[in-house]
C-alpha cells in the first residue's frame, strides 16, 4: 500500500517502489493517479516500473490536474512485464505535462528493435534533457529515444557496458542541435569520439569520460566555436596542444571553464631516511631500500608508456595562460605536479644511495636528467667534482613536505 499524503501536501520528490506481480498492476496505477492528485506540487518523481496507461477503470494515469508542475522524471525500465518487450508507449502519459523537461531512464539494455513497442505519437515534446544508464546506453536503438524527445538540448549517457562503451561505432546519429552532451561508462572506453564531435557544432558543452578521447582532441575542439565548458576525465592529457585551446589564433572564444583530469600513475613507498638507519649513513640492505633498490616498479610517471611523459613546467604554464586569460581551470592539474615531483625526488633519493654504496654515479646522473626532461629541479650536483673515496649523503629536510631529498658531496 503506497504511502497517505493529505490533499495539498507540500511533497516535491517522490521516490515509488515497483510493481509486485503483474497481478496487481491494475490496482497499483489506480493507487499512483489517487496519488498524484494529492500531491499537486511534486518536482520530482522516481518510478522504479511504470504501470499500464490505464488503471482497472480505464481512466488515464496522469490527469490534466495532476502532476502539472513535474520537472524531472526517472523511471527503471523493466522488460519482464510482456515476454521482454519494453513499452515507451507507456511514457507517453506524462507527455502532456507542460514543465517536464528532464527524463532519466536507467536499465537501457542492448534491445533488439523488436524488443522495443513505440507508436509514432508517444512523443515527451517538452523534455530538454535526456539521460540514458545502462548496458545498452551506447548502441543503436537509442533512435528510439531521441525521436520520442524531438527537443532535447542535452544529452547524457552512460554506458555499463563491461567491455568499454563503444559510443564512436554504435550510437545513431545525434542531433546537431544539441547544447550539451556528456559521455562516459563505467568501464574505460577503447575507441575515442573524436569522429562523431564535428557536426555537433552548437555543443556548448562537453564532458568526455576515460578513453573518450584521442591525444589529438584538441584539433577537434577547435571545430566546436561555441564550446563554453570542456571537462575531460582520465587520460592522457597532453598541456602543449591544449593550449592552443586557451590562448592565441586558435582560442575557443567562448570558452570559459576547463576542467581536466590528468591519468597518474601509482604512488609507490619511500626509502627511509638515512640518518634514522646508522649513524656513518651505511644503508642496512635490511631496510626499506633493499625492498626496491633503484627501481622505481612501485611508482609510475602520469603517461607511463605513452608517447610523452608529463612535463611540470608545461603543466604550470598552463595554469598561467588559463588565468591570464580569465579562463577557470579545475581538476587535478596540481596534484599531478606533486605526483611527478615526489616520483623524482624519490628516485633522486634511491639513486642516490644506490650510488653512495656501489660507487657509481651514471646511475645518479640518468635519474637527475630524468628529472630535468619532466622539469623538476633537483639540488645543484657537479657529478664530475665527487670522489668516489671521500663521498657522503648529504639530507635536506622538506619540512612543508614532512619527507627529504638526499644529495652526495665530498667529505673536508
């Protein structure tokens, strides 16, 4: 039995179980209509099953009286009521309400056309934002959809496909008209969207979820002039080309906020400080260093494996231009940097014990150019000064960092 509100109840959000047999459907969606005339200010309503259009009577669901100031709808799709067929006619119910302009429909599977029942004049013409969850959310038949709400602005989906959402290859045509599209999956994406952006050339804005897209998109949003906001999720990012985004010739006018979340690698341990190991700096092969040694197996650099690794000096330049340019940038750009320094401090720190030890400084100089190339700046070292028989780690505190960086010299 559903729930009692009192004529005029002030209830905005409604949140209604699903059917329980298919034996008491009737009766349920007379209990939804005497329902929704008792609350004429519900804003929000969440149907985990929607009923038959008509209760046991043959009185429609929704009333002209009813649910008049409904702005958002989301309904669990559930295509066991008929032998797997799932009924859009049945949303053709709330088409009259006049405020409704957010449709959500989680539980979109990969239907096969037949599995779909929709007449042409089930039609949601006041919908304007339209997300879509499920396994099937990146594959043809959401046509269905997009025809049922002819006026949808914006547009999200997610995908729950386990293989990767496969939105490039398998989604229908989207409209050009739309302002907003956002697209991600629960799984990482194998094949980018770069090729359906184009002709969406009225997006103003984008969100793009991990593997959605290539290190060349920003050749691509350069195609969308009046782009406002861009969020990119997971990835790797690469601060150079972007640019171009921000500043210069090529700028998108129009844009505004940028958020970007760069793809980091693990953060692995650290060695212990020397001088709480033995007191004449002798590394114990019984400590934390011997662990590891001078591999870094337990850390990888953001871009790991890619064509480019991340440099802090393009990352920060980035940031610069984004603000000298009014422009809002957000996401985990600064931890990111602090990934990329403490990777090098630490390998600045093994290599430096590895060479104090084994009498050999190639391996401290490969690290320190290492560091260099990603723009981190180590303490100044003249490898060609040191003695191998008179050296000793010298430690430098990082005391806003609450950890430190080793480096050798000549003992007097």
């Amino acid at each position: 039995m559903l729930a009692k509100p009192t004529k005029g109840s002030l209830v905005q959000s409604l949140d209604l179980p699903s059917t329980a047999s298919a034996d008491n459907i009737a009766a349920f969606a007379s209990e939804i209509r005497r329902l929704f005339l008792l609350l004429p200010n519900l804003v929000t309503l969440h149907i985990h099953s929607l009923p038959t259009l008509h209760d046991s009577n043959n009185t429609p669901l929704i009333s002209s009286s009813a649910l008049a100031r409904l702005e958002s709808l989301e309904v669990s799709l559930d295509d066991r009521e008929e032998e797997g067929i799932v009924d859009l006619d049945s949303l053709a119910q709330f088409g009259g309400l006049p405020l409704l302009r957010r449709l959500r429909l989680r539980n979109w599977a990969g239907y096969l056309d037949d599995e779909l029942r929709r007449s042409d004049t089930t039609l949601l013409p006041s919908v304007t934002r339209l997300e879509v969850q499920g396994s099937g959310a990146d594959v043809q038949n959401l046509k269905f959809l997009l025809v049922t709400c002819p006026s949808v602005l914006y547009l999200e989906l997610e995908s729950e496909h386990e293989e990767g959402p496969e939105f490039a290859t398998r989604l229908p045509p989207l409209p050009s008209t739309l302002q907003s599209l956002h697209l991600h999956g629960t799984y990482r994406a194998q094949v980018p969207v770069d090729s359906i952006l184009p002709r969406l050339n009225q997006l103003r804005h984008l969100h793009l979820g991990e593997g959605l897209y290539s290190r060349n998109i920003f050749t691509v949003l350069q195609q969308l002039p009046l782009l406002t906001e861009l969020h990119l999720d997971h990835g790797t990012l690469y601060p150079v080309p972007l640019q171009s985004l921000l500043a210069g010739p090529s700028r998108l006018a129009s844009l505004q906020r940028v958020t970007l979340e760069f793809d980091k690698g693990p953060t692995g341990s650290r060695i212990p400080k020397p001088s709480t190991v033995a007191s004449d700096y002798s590394f114990s092969f019984e400590s934390g260093f011997s662990r590891h040694g001078i591999i870094m197996g337990d850390w990888d650099l953001p871009g790991e494996g890619s064509d480019d690794i991340l440099n802090v000096i393009d990352l920060r330049r980035m940031k610069s231009i984004a603000e000298d340019n009014g422009l809002t940038l957000s996401g985990n750009l600064e931890s990111t940097v602090k990934m990329i320094t403490d990777y090098h401090i630490e390998a600045n720190n093994r290599a430096t014990v590895t060479a104090y030890r084994q009498g050999d400084l190639d391996i401290l100089g490969h690290v320190r150019n290492a560091a260099v190339r990603d723009g981190i700046a180590l303490p100044p070292l003249d490898l060609d000064s040191l003695d191998l028989e008179r050296l000793e780690i010298v430690e430098i505190d990082l005391p806003e960092r609450e950890w430190f960086m080793l480096n050798l010299r000549n003992k007097e």
